[in-house]
C-alpha cells in the first residue's frame, strides 16, 4: 500500500507558511513590548523583524519631532543609514511626509508614476526608489512617525498583505513609543521641579553618581556650580510670594540658556540653584559661574509683568578630583564656597 500523499496545493501551503511566519512575528514584538521598556531596544527589534518578514532592500522608521513638526529618521537599515540620520522631512513632503501629514498608509508599486514620491531623499544618499510601502505609528489619531520599506528584494513588487501585515506591526510600534514616553513623563515628574522646570534635589545625587562614575573610569574632571540668591527675601517682603515664584522660575529659564546641553541644572532648594558641568576643569567652570553671575546681575526680571527687579547671586565651585573624591564632598565644598562668599561680599564667585 503507497504512502498518502500531502493533497494540500502549494499556494495553500506557501499561504500557511506566510501566516505562521507573521504569527510568530507578532510573538516575538509582543514578547519585546513586554521585556523592557527601552524605546531604541524595542524598536530596533521591530524593525529587525520586519526586515526579515518582508525582505525589503533598505526599510526605515521615522518619529515625528514634537518640536518642529519634521519626520527625523530614528532607524535606518540601508547602505545610507548615516546619511540619513541629518535628514528631516516636512509633513507633507514625499511619501512617509504625506503619510505622517494624512493618517493613511500608502502602495505604489512604481515611484515613478506617483506625484506624491519626492527624490529629495535619493539625490541625497544616491538611492534609486523603484517602489514603497509606508503605514503612520498612530496613537489616538495623532501620527507619532512612520514606517517606510523601499523596494522589495528578488524584484518583487509589495502587496496588499504587506501593508496590512506592516499595519500591525506599525500598531505595536505606537505601542512601544506611547509606553516609552509615558514612563518617561513620570520619570520627569519626579526628579523635575515644578517651579523652575530644572531637575530637583532629588536628580542631583543620582547624575552625580553617574558623572563621578564616568569621570574615574574615563579619567576626566567634574566640576560643581552652587549658587545662592542675595537678598531674595525681600523680594518676596516687598513684592509678594506670588511675584517671587514667578521670579524664581525666571532664573531657572536664565541657567538653562546659559548651559551647554550636557550640563545638569537643578533646583536644590528655596532660592539655591546647582550646576554639574561633566568634563568641565575647575578653570572652566569659574569661567562659566563668572558668566552666569554677570548675566543675572545684569537682567532686570519681570519685565514683561510690568516689573524691573534687579538680583545678585553669590556662587561657590568645587570640581572632582582636584577638590573632591565623593559626591557629598563635592556638594559640600561647592557650598561652603559660596557661603564664603555669602558672608562677605555676597554677588561674587569663589572656588573651593
């Protein structure tokens, strides 16, 4: 008696293979989604999936900065992956701008007969576009960023399953961005003043441990930057406590446009305000207390309230080694410097 023979057609079993390749897909993102909480891991695993499920030549993934409105690429798997990273799209612009701008994904088999298709992007990394498949992140309709695969391999042209498989995908994606960005506004609301908008006491300890950290191992300085308000009662003596937070918030605005982006500015306290300046050389950092001072000597706050309230500061800086092994020794002597300087002159800057 012979063998059975499998009856099932090829196309039918081509169409299993495909769907259970694209459940367990969905397994793996899903078990990612839940294992961390790292946006750039959870994404890079989507996009590493996608890239074998549906074998595209080059395939990217582009967030929407909040900021500007533009599509930046966050993920780039293409021989051209660096130059893209200074590239930004307007919504609107090409076909991942007018999915960002509109909501709806897009097929076009053939770039060439698509208006929409912008060669601002090709010109740029010398790509040539043949066809794309491109479906919106969103999250209760507002378009986070997009998902863009450029030209299928084996000269394939992307299908209708594609796009509704990438749609999914697309789906957990929002997902993982939505949850990202969730813990990281509670995150904020808890080591961020709510006052000023700088970071709070609380930060301090935790970057400190952080910078001292990379300082001993990559053999680098750390300086400290504390400085107090002169006076500041009386500005809520003579003006109200509602005017002095108000104040206060200023001065917060006024330290943070006068720091380099890699500078942590915090709130310790009342009236008193720290600055940890990692890399940064005693020298460097008296030079930066010295602007500072100048310029909250110079400002008349309030303006724009109808006021002209003049302030002084007094600082003290401490940097690590020179000073300092510790972070509570840093703190410490960054602090008595400025008391220093507090109980004689006050509106000056004295190092540790």
């Amino acid at each position: 008696m012979s063998e059975p023979q499998n009856s099932c057609p090829p196309e039918l079993r081509d169409l299993l293979e495909r769907r259970n390749e694209e459940l367990e897909t969905l397994v793996e993102i899903g078990k990612a989604l839940t294992s961390t909480l790292d946006l750039k891991e959870v994404l890079s695993i989507i996009m590493d999936k996608v890239g074998q499920l549906l074998r595209p030549k080059t395939w990217s993934l582009l967030l929407v900065d909040d900021r500007t409105g533009e599509l930046v690429f966050e993920i780039a798997v293409s021989p051209a992956a660096e130059r893209l990273k200074n590239i930004r799209l307007q919504k609107g612009e090409g076909i991942a701008g007018w999915v960002a701008l509109h909501g709806e994904p897009l097929l076009i088999p053939d770039v060439g007969q698509d208006d929409r298709f912008a060669p601002k992007v090709d010109q740029a990394v010398r790509f040539n576009t043949r066809s794309i498949v491109c479906v919106p992140l969103k999250s209760k309709n507002r378009v986070l960023g997009v998902i863009e695969l450029v030209n299928p391999l084996e000269e394939r042209t992307f299908s209708e399953a594609d796009l509704k498989i990438l749609s999914t995908i697309a789906d957990y994606a929002a997902i993982a961005i939505e949850n990202a960005r969730y813990v990281e506004t509670v995150r904020d609301l808890v080591v961020t003043d709510d006052l000023t908008g700088l970071y709070n006491a609380r930060y301090l300890l935790e970057v400190l441990d952080y910078e001292l950290d990379r300082a001993r191992r990559y053999s680098y300085p750390v300086s400290l930057v504390f400085l107090d308000l002169d006076y500041f009662k009386d500005v809520n003596d003579t003006y109200g406590h509602l005017v002095g937070s108000r104040l206060l918030a200023e001065v917060g605005r006024v330290i943070r446009s006068h720091i380099r982006k890699a500078d942590v500015a915090v709130r310790y306290g009342g009236d008193e305000f720290v600055v940890v300046l990692p890399n940064t050389p005693k020298d460097g950092a008296l030079q930066m207390a010295r602007n500072l001072h100048r310029r909250i000597r110079d400002r008349y706050f309030l303006q724009d309230e109808g006021y002209r309230i003049r302030l002084t500061a007094s600082f003290g800086v401490a940097s690590f080694p020179d000073d300092a092994q510790t972070k509570l020794a840093l703190v410490r002597l960054a602090d008595q410097a400025m008391y220093r300087v507090k109980e004689s002159t006050r509106d000056g800057v004295e190092g540790a």
